[in-house]
C-alpha cells in the first residue's frame, strides 16, 4: 500500500476518497510503528510481524486493476518500514509487477520455501546513510510456495514473516456455483483460522481477464460495485485468503444479473439549469448511442425537441432543450427502450424535472412564433438542384419560412431566422437552407443529412461542419416544423447552432 503514497495514478490505481484517506492516516501509522520499535530492545533480534489490533483501523479497502504479464509466475509485493536495524513487514499481496521503491540496498529480502531453499531475493534499502523512518517496497516472482519472508542487513535478521498452518480455502455460504449474482448481493464466505488473516475478491466475465476488486479485507464478506460487473460466458468470483505469506483461493462460477441502472442524475429536482448546461443520468456501463431515442422532453407537458447525447465515456447522458424558455417546467424521461452496449437494458423507466435559463438575445427581437405573419423574402430565392423535380420537395417561393437559431457564442445569442428551402423525402427533411443576420454580417447555411446519421452544414463563403448523433447533430421535421443543430468550424474553435421555425409552404 505505501507505493501508493509515491506513485497514486502511475502504477498504482487508487480512487481519490481512498488517496486521501491514505494521506491522513499515513502520519499516524508512522507514529504507531515508531512507538512500538521505541519499546523493543535496541539489540538486534528476529521478530515476528504481525498485524495486531493498534493497525485494524487503519487498514482499509483498496482496489487495483490487475497487470499481471507473466500469468505462469505469480508476483509477490513486499513492503514494510526500515529504521537503521529496526524493521516491520507488511503483509505481501498479490499484483503484476512493479517497479521497486527505496532503492537497491543495502538491505536484502528473501522469499523461502518450507525447506528454506530460497525462491526469491532483492535489495532494497537506501544507498546512503540515513536516521528518517523510510517505507520500501519491491516485487518479486516466484513459481513455488513461499513459506518464510525475511529481511536482513549485512547477515543479521530485522524482520520475517512465517505461513501460518492454519490458512486453508475460503467456502462460499452465501452462493453456489452456477447459482445468479444479482446486484448488490454480498458475497459471504467461511475462512480458516490464520492470524492476521486477510482477503483480495476479484472478478472474471470470461475466465481470463480478472479485474482486483478488493485487497486487504478483514471480514469474511463484500459487496461488489454494480459498474464492475460485466456479463461475460464465463463469469466468476475469486476469494483469496492471505495470511501475510501464503495464500489459499477458492473460485465461483456464477451467473450475472446486474440490470442498467444510474448511478447519480442532475439536477435535483425542480431546480434550475443553467444556460449551456444540460440534465443528465450517470449510468453503471457504457450505452449504446442507437438506442437514443428512448429519450423524451417535456415542458409544461408537451413534447418539444431536445439534445440527448452521450460523452466519450459513454456511460453520462446529457439531455436539453434545443431552446430554453424561462418559466417553464421541464421532464426528460427515459424508457426501456434505452440500452446498454452490452445489450442490458434499462429495466425502470426515469425521469428528473428541472427549469431552465432562457439564454439571453443579442436584440430585443420578439420571441419567434409559428403563428404570426410570415415575413417576404425581398431577396432573389436560391433553388434547390432538385426543386423542379421532387414533387415532394417543399420549395421557396416568395414566402420564407420564419424562426429563430441561438448561436453557441461566450454569450449565447438567438436571432430571428429566416428559412429559404425544405427539402423532404417520404416525410424525412433532406436539406435545409436558411439565413440570419448578425450586426456585422448576413450569414447562409445550407444543412444535409448523408447517408446514416451523418450531416453537414456549410455556411455560404465560410466555414463547415459534419456530425452525428453522438455529437449532438439532428436534422427533423414535425407537422412543418423543422429543427436542427451541428456546429461551423474547426475543432477548438467552432461554432454550435440550434435553430426551429417553419418551413416555407408547397409551391
């Protein structure tokens, strides 16, 4: 555990909660191992190190992934506190390799089978003098069955740690092989009567790669974290008994049955959601981006368009609205449609109400409304290449189209707009152009939806932009009303638009 301390997010994996905990507790399990060397005979002796009660509340759960490269060998860490002739050993666990910490001398471990022949060795040690207390570690691989580890200095014995004849294979109780884990289940077992006993659970979905869940438990029972358990074919748990040295394992063959389910969601309920910002679920696996569509926006009770996507992760889903209104009470649910990537889907339908900012306009432009006065297109139309011949084109003609787009800027801005061409294939928006103005310029783009779920959007002697769902791109229409989003310009430095408004009538 006290590589830990050096190396948090290089070799070593340890969640922040853990890391800090560590760091708290690091000063006091110093000063436990300082007073009780304090209390020995300053001539050096072979000792025995076990844990004892004073450390049973400092030990606490950790967890690594598994690196192991060399699966014939098994790999040994061991560490422990060094004070000039003074030393304690941790008990040994079980990672892949590492690389070693302290030095490489003058300080010698041994790893000894039960006929004393010796099985693995390393120096370990500071190469200068030194009167701190210094914690080391380093590990080693062997291929037998270590009976005895010890520590020595030029001959002479500081430390050593003996297998206890009393630690057998833990017997599962609370399952039986074949039997269906469910989430949150403990796992419970019986284990021998070793001294200073501990425990490391870890998980395989196919009987190859196993992940560590956790090392150094006490008690003779755990509760696995839903998020990593994945089905696999070969699904199983394994409880490993150490008792500093040695160690005896026990595996399960079990069913899987842990359903989609969210981890955390935000906002809390009813409360307000900033501009630029959107809900969301954290679920326990990644989704599968397809099954999108089981998302849903409601505000005062009627469904309006909205942006559901994934990030990168793809276990956080972020829903909005495409444009926010103020006052207006929100619901984004999600049914059982919505699917794992594993193929698990969500077996309880959610949801979360929330309010949101309007974001502010650049102009006192009233809000759009589908029912006022359309406005006259006083500018020359620009066609379609396929006008003249799809009947079911909905074309420009002296009407444009009216609505608005909010343009993504540091301040998010929403103008009038003006929509100059629908194109439409068996009810399915095609192509979009439009036009807004800004203070400083009159701005055109034209929107295509290419095969799959990809769209592109060119402004008129500017930059461009592709996209899919993933990434919050959409295209659709509804009853005549068309809505849309995608994003002008390279990456780091493009632009993101929402539009809605209507799409100007037949010819």
């Amino acid at each position: 555990m006290f590589p830990c301390v050096y190396e948090p997010h290089n070799d070593y994996w340890i969640d922040p909660n853990q890391y800090d905990w560590l760091l708290e507790k690091m000063p006091g399990m110093l000063r436990y191992m300082r007073g009780r060397r304090a209390a020995l005979p300053t001539k050096p002796e072979i000792r025995h190190a076990r844990q004892s009660d004073p450390l049973d509340g400092l030990l606490w759960q950790a967890s690594f992934q598994d690196h192991t490269d060399e699966p014939v060998e098994r790999w040994l860490m061991l560490s422990g506190l060094i004070d000039g002739n003074e030393a304690t050993l941790l008990p040994a666990i079980v990672p892949g390799p590492r690389k070693p910490l302290s030095g490489s001398g003058p300080y010698e471990i041994r790893v000894e089978d039960a006929a004393g022949h010796i099985i693995a060795r390393a120096a370990v040690g500071l190469d200068t003098d030194s009167e701190d207390i210094w914690p080391f570690s380093v590990t080693v691989p062997i291929s037998e069955e270590p009976s005895r580890i010890v520590l020595t200095n030029g001959g002479t014995v500081l430390a050593e740690m003996r297998a206890s004849p009393g630690l057998a294979a833990p017997e599962f109780r609370s399952h039986r092989p074949g039997d269906t884990y469910r989430a949150e289940e403990p796992l419970e077992w019986d284990g021998g009567t070793a001294e200073g006993q501990t425990y490391t659970v870890r998980f395989t979905p196919d009987g190859e790669n196993w992940t560590t869940l956790a090392v150094l438990l006490r008690q003779s029972s755990f509760i696995p974290d839903p998020a990593t358990l994945l089905p696999g074919g070969s699904a199983a748990f394994e409880i490993i008994a150490h008792d500093g040295v040695a160690e005896r394992s026990v595996r399960l063959p079990v069913e899987i049955e842990v359903p989609l389910a969210p981890l955390a969601a935000w906002p809390e309920e009813s409360e307000m959601l900033e501009v630029g910002d959107a809900a969301g679920f954290v679920f326990n696996v990644p989704l599968d981006a397809e099954s999108l569509n089981a998302v849903t926006l409601l505000a005062n009770g009627v469904t309006v368009p909205h942006r559901a996507n994934l990030d990168p992760s793809g276990m956080v889903l972020h829903i909005a609205p495409e444009l926010p209104e103020a006052d207006v009470s929100y619901v984004a649910s999600v049914d059982s449609r919505l699917r794992a990537r594993d193929g698990r889907a969500l077996t309880d339908d959610l949801s979360i109400r929330f309010f949101a900012n309007a974001p502010a306009s650049v102009s006192q432009t009233p809000a759009w409304n589908p029912d006022r006065e359309k406005m006259t297109d006083e500018r020359p139309h620009l066609p379609s290449p396929n006008e003249q011949a799809s009947p079911n084109s909905l074309a420009g003609s002296a009407e444009v189209g009216d609505g608005e787009i909010t343009l993504e800027l540091d301040e998010p801005a929403t103008l009038p707009l003006r929509i100059l061409h629908c194109e439409i294939e068996a009810d399915e928006i095609m192509r979009l152009i439009m036009d807004f103005e800004t203070p400083y310029a009159q701005i055109e783009i034209d929107m295509t939806k290419e095969k799959g779920d990809l769209f592109r959007a060119r402004a008129a002697h500017g930059p461009e932009g592709e996209g899919g769902i993933p990434d919050g791109w959409y295209l659709s229409l509804n009853n005549g009303l068309v809505s849309a989003s995608g994003r002008l310009g390279e990456a780091g430095e493009a632009i993101g638009f929402v539009l809605t408004g209507e799409c100007p009538p037949p010819v």
